[in-house]
C-alpha cells in the first residue's frame, strides 16, 4: 500500500502542508522586506524569534510547525473515528478529548475557541465573528477522504466548517474540493482551479437561487478575487512578481488571517508556480500577512497534486524530527487504508445497482 500512488499523494498533502506552516511560521510576523535583509528568499526552516503561543509554535527550533498543523492532526483523528468522512460530532468529540486531557496551558489554549464552538453551537461567536481562515488552514484531509470526488467534498467541507461562516465556509469549502481533485492520477493545476470554482458554483445557486446569481450587485468575494488574482498568476507565472500586483488587488482590512486571503493568494501562488510544490510554498512564505496558513495551504494541495516524491528530502527530514509525534506517515496510512475500504464498499455498491438496472 504504501507504494501505491494513493499513499503517495495522501502522505504529500500532509507533508506538503506541514511543511509550508513550519517554514512560513517562524517568520509569520515578519514584513517581507525584513524577510529579505535577514535570509534572502526564504528556503530553509529557520528558529522562531518570540514566545511559544495557543495559535503559533509550542516549541522554538527550526521545523516546528504551528496550530494550522495541529488542528489538521485532529480532523485527521476524527475521520480515524468515524472510519471515513466524519460529521460535527465526530470532531466535537475530538477537540473534547484535546481539551480536558490537555498537558498544558499552550495546548487547553490552543483547542479552546474551536471545542467551546462545538459545544455552544450558535450561542457562541467563535473569534469574535471575524471570516477568518480558522476552517480553510487545517481541513485538507477532508478532501482526502472524499478523494476524486469533489462536489461531495465541497459539501463536506462546507458542513464541517462551523469554526467560521458566512464566505470563511465556503473558501474553506472550495479548498476540500480542490484537494480532492488533486487526488486524481491526471488530474493538472487548471483542472483543479475550475473544479474549487465549479463545485462552489453548483452548490450556491441550489443554496441560494438562479435569480441571486443574476443579480449585478451581486458579491461573492471568493469568486471576485479569485478570478481577478488567477488573471495576474496566469500573466506573470512568476511567484515573486505577483506579489505587488496581488497586494494591490486584495481588499485589506485589520484581519489578519482572514480566509478569501488565504484562499486566493494560495491558489495564485499554485498557478503562478505551475504547481510547483517548493516554488509555491515559498512564494506564499515570501508574500507576507498570514504566511504560514497561506503556505500550508498551498503546499497541501501541491503536495496531493505530485505525490510525496516531489518532496525535496531537505525539507522533510527537519519538519518529521522536529515533529515526531503523531506520526505523519502512520496517518497516512491509515487514511490510505479508509479511502480504499471506501473505494471497495461503492464498488460493491455499484455492482448491485447495475443489477437492478
């Protein structure tokens, strides 16, 4: 199993991912232009340089990566728990578990908004109400479980995002399918960009009607953005050029990591790059604002895309010592092991079918 192109591309979308946080975490305060006097264009895991906190780093070496990490391991344990795609409860009862077994003030800190939202439901605002990229950051494996099928992944992600609402749900929505169409064995960069964009398309129009769509005020800030950043990516294919012009672009307000920023600067800088996982990731490292989040996500999806294989070995070796635990390529594993006895099970489930028809 673990030679098969399945395990390969599962085991690079959790690589990838934790690899874009830990190299753009130490860094994730920084303005770019420090960036540059202090390291160049940043390719290699550099130490942190403040206090270990609930949402940074809990330790300070190089490869450490951060809480977009941490909060991915454990909507990977509740797919484990629901032996597939799981539901609200599944990852309520995960961040319930994190929560009152917490070793620490850093840990109990880091899960509490996520594990009080789960509780409290509608009563509770998580992180004050702000569209932030609480979902988009961590929920790549959702797109695993839903591997080759995007629309059903888009909608998974979508019911799953109650760390945030509003147009935060559907940028984190759009990522799942992304990454499920990444999972494909021909699948390219410009088939996953228009299959985040047509499986958003599909669901808001049932959600909200033909006559919302074909109204001209109409605003759907991931769309609009999305398409105008593509444009310049497209343009330029040149990760370090579009950074200007994409600054320019984006609506900036006084969130710092908010999710329509996250999701068009990463599959900007996934087009731009032409799906170069290394090239990719640091040039949304180099972009500035939340660099991590927009690194993890990108190197997530780029990392589905090629496999672990595309994996520089420079990379991977300071990111898996730095965090042994848990264990990467054991999820992986395990993931692997669920998306085949699903794939076995629908087969199973067509065969009967097709003797009904």
């Amino acid at each position: 199993m673990e030679h098969s192109l399945l395990f390969k591309k599962v085991y690079g979308c959790l690589l990838g991912g934790a690899l874009g946080d830990a190299l753009g975490g130490p860094v994730e305060l920084w303005t770019t232009e420090k960036i540059r006097e202090t390291y160049g264009n940043l390719d290699r895991f550099v130490p942190y340089d403040r206090a270990p906190s609930h949402h940074g780093q809990f330790r300070n070496e190089p490869g450490v990566y951060t809480d977009d990490t941490r909060l991915k391991h454990l909507l990977c344990q509740a797919i484990f728990n629901a032996g597939g795609k799981p539901r609200p409860g599944d990852i309520g009862h995960v961040l319930a578990g994190a929560y009152h077994t917490a070793p620490d003030e850093l840990h109990a800190g880091f899960v509490e908004e996520y594990y009080l939202k789960a509780l409290w439901g509608r009563d509770k605002v998580i992180f004050g109400g702000e569209p932030t990229n609480g979902a988009i950051m961590a929920n790549s494996p959702l797109g695993l479980i839903c591997a080759c099928r995007p629309d059903e992944a888009y909608q998974l992600g979508f019911d799953l995002a109650f760390f945030t609402d509003g147009h935060a749900k559907t940028a984190a929505a759009m990522l799942v399918a992304a990454i499920a169409e990444a999972m494909r064995p021909n699948a390219s960069v410009e088939s996953i960009i228009e299959v985040a964009r047509s499986a958003h398309l599909r669901f808001a129009r049932r959600r909200e009607g033909d006559h919302w769509h074909t109204t001209p005020w109409r605003y759907d800030p991931n769309l609009k953005f999305l398409d105008q950043a593509l444009e310049i990516a497209r343009r330029e294919r040149d990760v370090f050029a579009i950074r200007e012009p994409l600054m320019n672009l984006l609506e900036w307000g006084h969130l710092f990591s908010e999710s329509v920023h996250t999701l068009v600067v990463a599959l900007a800088m996934f087009v731009a790059a032409e799906g170069d996982l290394r090239q990719s990731i640091i040039g949304a490292v180099m972009y500035g604002r939340d660099k991590d989040s927009y690194a993890s996500v990108v190197g997530a999806l780029a990392g589905a895309l090629h496999g672990a294989d595309a994996v520089p070995p420079e990379w991977s070796q300071p990111v898996l010592a730095a965090n042994p635990d848990p264990d990467m390529h054991a999820y992986a594993v395990q993931l692997t092991k669920l998306i085949s006895a699903d794939f076995r099970q629908q087969q199973a489930n067509l065969s009967d079918l097709g003797a009904l028809i």
